[in-house]
C-alpha cells in the first residue's frame, strides 16, 4: 500500500515506483454527495435510500483530469497505444523513437500484466522507459499512469507514448489523460474489427493500419477496413503503415509532430497569458 | 474483464459515501449500465462479490438496472433504438446517429443502514 495517498496497488508494480514522493495528484477531491431520497417509516427499519447518481468512471476520471493538467504544464504530446496484442505496437513504437530521438524529447510508459521485456525493448533504443505490471489487470488507469509520472521527467514539451495492455476491449474506457488514443490494427488481423470492438475504434482520433508489407500475402480489404473504422468513427483519420519496412511511417511521423506542434503552441499561450 | 476495475470504482466510491454520509452498512446497491457502455452484467455480479468482500457493501446485493440504447437520427428526426454504436436508422438508414442513451455506467441508488 502507498504510504502517502494510501492506495493499494493489488498486483500492480511500477519499476522504479519507490512510494516515497509526493503525488501530484488529488485523492479526495470533488466528489458528488448524495442527497436522501427518501427514508423509511421511523420504526419500521434503519435502512434508508441514499440517491448517489455518481459516474462509476469518476475516480478514474479525476486522476486522468490530474493527469492531463500535469501534461499540458509540461508541454507533453500524450498519446495511448491500444490495439490487440500481436499488432506491431512495440515494433512500430521502437522504429518511431528511432527515427525522432535526436529530434524532440520522447519517453514511454510500458502497460503489460507480466514481463518487463517491451520496456528493456525500448529502452535499447535509448529512450527513458517505465515498464507497470498490472499483474492479473487488463488495462491500464489514469491512476497507475500518475505514479508513473512520478519517475519520468524527460519527456518535457516532447512525447509521452503509452503503451498500453494488448486488450481491444478494457482500455477503452479508462481515460489516462492522454490527448489522443491511437489504434493499432495490423492487417493479420481481420478487417471487422472495428465492427467487432466498436468501442476502441471509437475512442480513438487515429487508426494505424500496421504491416501493409504483408498485403500482397493475405485476402485482407483495405477499403471494407477503413470503412468499418469509420462507420464506428466518422472522420477518425487512417494512415497505413508497416513498422518493418517504414512505408507510410513518414505520414506518421508527420502526424506527431503537427500534433505535438499543438501542445507547444498552447503552452506558450498559457505562459504569455500567465 | 475490466468490470473488476469497475466494481473497484464503485466499492471505492460508496466507501467515501459511508464516510460523508454516515452509514455502515449497505444491503443493496442499484447500478445503471448501458447496454452500449461495453460492460457485462454477469461479470459485474462475479467481481461485485470478490470486490465487495470486507468492505461497507460485504454480502449487498447488486441491482444492475438495463438502460436501453437509444439514439437520434439526424437525417430524418427520428429517435430509435439502438443495439450498437455503428447502427444504421431503422427508419432511413442514415448513420452515424446520435447517440442519447445506453452509455451509462452509474451508481444510482443504496439503501443503506
């Protein structure tokens, strides 16, 4: 359990996680308060009815508020990877960071239930990378993502990645403060998955559609895919990729500069304004 | 299986209620879910129980309240139900819809002691 802000943790481990520091974000702040509904006869029973009315999300969605004040006064680009597991999401993460390290500042935060492989596979590419077992949890939380926060420092008006757990279904949900969700979907995959886990493709502003250079092997409808994506998402924005041989890779890496573009502007429009 | 974290959330959030509201013990809790928030009922009851388990909601029953989806269709007016995100109008076939209803995920009532 942490010592500080008391939570317990279960089975999650974050490398480098010590528990001895501040947190930087609240843990009991704005809550909604119920109001008596209604009470039973006085004598009858003890039991009353509370009206709670309260999002199940909203604890989450407190640390993932916390999250994103803490990114946007660092001028940090964040951005969630999601997609199943298998897609290409740490490959294509390792020939980014290749490609943009002597460019802007990026770090990584690694979500996977065992293993700290992916972390030891970005770290070998230079870049800081902090690897959250969520141990038995498929997802990652705006609130494991603030701990994390606590060790990382050098993506600083650069990029965050996170790496989310393989897993097309949990970590829709569960807003980590990031600016954008971006999905990963290789075309070994079937082209109805967006149709399949609407929810993904939907919480999503970007489909990276990964290993195109296997096109030619497989029956997989490029059209029919990014259709489906967009019958799900109207206007989600679709760019075709493979990590391996790097075509498409430059559309990408043109995204991410544009978009960290974005947070550099407001961030000196917030300093001017201070 | 991400209702675990969810029921969490919810464990997390009546232990705060106790706290503020004065009570000890709740005997039922009623969720609204959606049928379009992605959440499986049964899994909710199964991880509700695990979750629960020495907490203010030990042995509650859980109530889980079905919301409908529901959405507009901005083509031609009308408001349908829906089963899906993706949904085309019943009535048009125009998509995408607007959404108004079956996204829900909330804790909506206890009956506390």
């Amino acid at each position: 359990m942490c010592t500080t802000c008391g939570c317990g943790e279960g089975e999650t481990t974050i490398d480098g996680h010590s528990h001895d520091h501040s947190h930087m974000h609240h843990h009991h702040a704005g809550h909604g308060h119920g109001a008596i509904a209604a009470t039973h006869a006085p004598g009858m029973s003890k039991s009353r009815i509370l009206r709670i009315e309260q999002d199940i999300l909203s604890k989450n969605n407190e640390y993932a508020a916390a999250n994103r004040n803490h990114f946007s006064r660092h001028g940090m680009l964040v951005l969630n990877l999601v997609s199943s597991p298998g897609s290409g999401k740490t490959t294509l993460l390792t020939r980014t960071l290749t490609q943009l390290k002597d460019e802007l500042p990026q770090a990584v935060i690694e979500g996977d239930q065992q293993t700290v492989l992916d972390a030891e596979r970005i770290r070998a590419t230079g870049v800081e990378a902090i690897q959250i077992n969520t141990g038995k949890g498929c997802h990652l939380d705006a609130h494991m993502v603030g701990h994390a926060l606590e060790n990382l420092n050098a993506a600083d008006e650069g990029i965050l990645f996170i790496e989310n757990v393989g897993n097309l279904v949990c970590p829709a949900a569960f807003d980590l403060g990031e600016a954008h969700k971006v999905v990963i979907l290789s075309v070994t995959e079937g082209e109805d998955k967006p149709l399949k886990y609407p929810d993904m493709f939907y919480a999503a502003d970007l489909m990276l559609l990964n290993k195109t250079d296997l096109l030619p092997h497989l029956t997989f409808d490029v059209e029919k895919c990014i259709e489906f994506a967009r019958r799900v998402k109207p206007g989600i924005k679709v760019l075709q990729v493979s990590a391996i041989s790097g075509e498409g890779m430059d559309a990408w890496y043109e995204w991410l500069r544009a978009s960290r573009q974005s947070v550099l502007s407001s961030l000196s429009e917030a300093v001017a304004g201070a | 299986m991400h209702e675990m974290s969810l029921c969490e959330g919810v464990v997390q959030l009546i232990e705060e209620q106790a706290k503020t509201q004065g009570f000890t013990k709740v005997s039922t809790v009623w969720l609204e879910i959606g049928a379009l928030a992605g959440v499986e009922t049964e899994a909710m009851h199964f991880s509700f129980t695990a979750v629960a388990r020495g907490t203010v909601v030990d042995s509650a029953k859980l109530e889980v309240i079905d919301v409908a989806g529901m959405a507009n269709c901005p083509a031609c007016s009308q408001c349908i139900p829906v089963s899906a995100r993706f949904d085309v109008c019943s009535e048009c076939g125009h998509y995408p819809l607007d959404i108004i209803a079956g996204e829900e995920m909330r804790i909506k009532e206890l009956e506390v002691q």
